[in-house]
C-alpha cells in the first residue's frame, strides 16, 4: 500500500532573509525584492537588478554577510538544512538528499582567477563547484545517506527533487528524505538571461499584468524534509503539510519558449491532481510559475483553464517571483515553502506589480496585496527550458 508523505521541517532562505518570517514580511508583504547589482558590474547588460542578500543584509547561520563576499550554495544549503533538521525534529541519519542545482559557481571562479594567475591548477575547489558534490556535502556534513542526487534540469530542478523525494517514500523506498535546492544570482547566469531579452530593463517584475517586461533572478535556497506520515506519527513529529501529488511533464515545444497552450504544464498538473485523488474544484490556491514574460504567463493561463476547467476563475492564483525574483533550481522547493506556508497562515501571497489587465491572462491573480483564504489544497507549479514541468499539491493539515 502506498505510504503517505508528511512535509515535517523546511529551511528557507530569499533576498528578504533567513526564515519563515523573512518570507512573511517580503513575499507575503507585498514587498519587491530586487536591488541594483553589485555582486558584478551590471554595467554592460540591459538589466541591473536582482533580489540578492544585498537588499537585505540577511543573516544566515553559520555563514558571514559582508561587503565584498557572496555567500556560496555550499553554506546556504548547509544553513537550510540544519534548520530543516531542527524543525523536524530528527537528525534523518542515512536519509537521501536530492538536491536541485546548477553548481557553485563561486568556487569555479575562484578556481578558474587561480588559474588563469599562474596559481595551483589542481585545486579540489574545481570538483566542489560541480553540482555533484553539493548533495555528497551536505549528506557529508549530516550523515544523510544515499541516494545523493543533484538535479540540474533548471526552473523545475528542486521541484523534481521534492517529487522524487515523494515518490521514494510512497513506495517505501526510505522512510525519511531531504531535498531541495539552490540558486545565488552569478554574473555568466545573469549575462546569459540578458542576452536572450528575458530581464526586465523596468527593475520590476509584473507577471500576468499587461505590458509585463521580462523576469529577474533572486538570491534563494530551502529544503525540506520529507517523512512517511507513518514515521512522523511513530515519533511525535508535527506534521506541517501533507504532501499528496506531484506530476512531471514534458512537451518538448521548443529549446527555451513555453506551449503557447502549455500543454505540458497543463498535464504535469493533472498527473498532480489525479495522484492526489483530487478533482479541479478541490484546489483552493495556486502559486504559478508566473515568470513575468510575455510568453509564459500566457501560456500558463492556457495551461490553467485546460485544468481547471469553468472553475478556472474561482481559483486565485499569484506569482511571489513578483518579490524574490526567479532563483532557477531554488525556485521549486522555495515556492513550495511559501505556499505551505499560504495553507498554515491562511493567507494568500500577492502577485504585486499588477497593474493594468492583460486581457490574455484573465485569472484571480491576488493583485498587489496578500489576501485572508482558508485553503485546504493547493498548488504549486514550475516550468523549465527544453518544455520540462512539475507541479506538487500540499494539503493543509
């Protein structure tokens, strides 16, 4: 019989900072994160914003915020997890980690200056900054076990490890997993974001509003620690979501634009709803993918009226990349925090930014301020270049 999963501690850290409360008065505040660029020269690119730490000052434990020093993915996972752990309540030893990444880019840099400096060549800092060795790190630093997976499949990247992560536990493959991911903004991401048009010149982000501008990177990281309800039962643990679907698709459009009906995003959510044994009118929230682009947020309206239905309409529906910005591999598990967070608080977070409608985007998108809703199922959707797309739905508890 299949088991079911139990989200029992999270770690989460955006531009606002460190916690759930950070997330509280940013993200659920109505509050922008983005700042000017000062991690690189911003100097030759269209853009020059991003929501980084240094809007914020955030503090992280273990880790020193300063003038000058970006903190790598290595010591913001390690500070996610420790306070995942804590939350749970457990020390998950032999647990899996799966982890969504693109490497610590950080750690190349520095290996690469060397280098190029005549410096040691055979410095190990090039093997730390391969997406590999963040899940072996962080299963080092804990005692986690194995499987020690990093996903590396962009915007979906920590959304597949929360849904494989799931998957393990349903079929009693583990009883306890950690999973989910990172993203800092670096300068060759951000150049190759710039370079495709995809960032906003405004310095906003306004997704699903008329005359929307592009997207802009955030600083984010969080894990979670998955359990089978059994377990958590077993050991007293506070269960603070039900993780009861997930679903994975892909549509293989095209290299980098969305379905123009997001016909993969639209079947990754009802592979979600149907593993949930869930119909349409069940789900009370959704936290979309909601880029801010004009390709994407039309697509993902498309997507949403082909599963919703006439329902469609009643289900609000808010993008809180409109505040930390996209974090790529990150984005996934921290929308996932943020909208259990939506089912524990019972409060909505806005999509700020919206102003005037785009009469192609024609959904309750919670515009500019955080709204009361008692919701007992939502979801949470993401979509990646290459037409690959995931959606989890949690149940408040």
């Amino acid at each position: 019989m299949p088991h079911e999963v139990a989200i029992t501690g999270y770690g989460v850290l955006t531009a606002f900072g460190f916690g759930a409360d950070a997330l509280r008065h940013g993200v659920f505040g109505g509050r922008p994160g983005f700042v000017p660029v000062t991690r690189f020269d911003p100097t030759p690119f269209r853009a020059d914003r991003a929501a980084t730490f240094e809007g914020a000052g955030p503090e992280i434990p273990g880790v020193v915020v300063k003038p000058g020093y970006t903190p790598t993915q290595a010591e913001v996972l390690h500070a996610c997890t420790a306070e995942a752990l804590r939350v749970a309540g457990t020390d998950a030893l032999g647990a899996p980690v799966l982890l969504g990444t693109n490497g610590d880019h950080s750690a190349a840099r520095t290996f690469w200056t060397d280098r190029a400096e005549g410096r040691d060549s055979t410095d190990p800092r090039v093997l730390d900054s391969l997406p590999a060795a963040l899940p072996r790190r962080i299963g080092e630093d804990f005692g986690l076990g194995f499987p020690r997976l990093a996903f590396v499949n962009a915007c979906v990247a920590s959304t597949n490890s929360i849904a494989h992560g799931a998957e393990l536990i349903r079929r009693g493959s583990a009883d306890t997993v950690v999973c989910g991911g990172a993203y800092l903004v670096t300068e060759d991401v951000f150049a190759k974001f710039d370079s495709g048009r995809a960032l906003s010149k405004e310095g906003v982000v306004r997704p699903f509003a008329a005359g929307r501008a592009g997207l802009l990177q955030g600083d984010g990281a969080a894990v979670l620690v998955l359990e089978s309800a059994e377990r958590a039962r077993a050991r007293g643990a506070q269960v603070l979501a039900e993780l009861v679907g997930w679903g994975l698709a892909a549509d293989a459009y095209h290299v980098v634009k969305p379905h123009p009906r997001g016909e993969g995003l639209a079947r990754a959510a009802s592979a979600a709803l149907r593993r949930a044994g869930l119909a349409p009118q069940d789900i009370g929230y959704v936290n979309a993918h909601g880029t801010g682009t004009p390709l994407n947020d039309v697509a993902e309206t498309a997507a949403l009226h082909s599963v919703f239905g006439g329902h469609a309409p009643d289900v609000p529906v808010s993008s809180t990349k409109s505040s930390t910005g996209h974090m790529l591999e990150a984005t996934g598990a921290v929308e996932a925090v943020i909208t259990l967070l939506a089912l524990r608080d019972g409060v909505l977070p806005p999509t700020i930014g919206y102003q005037e409608p785009d009469p192609a985007c024609d959904l309750d998108y919670v515009p500019n301020r955080a709204r009361p809703a008692e919701v007992t199922h939502a979801l949470s959707l993401n979509a990646a270049f290459g037409g690959v797309n995931a959606a989890l739905v949690l149940k408040r508890v």
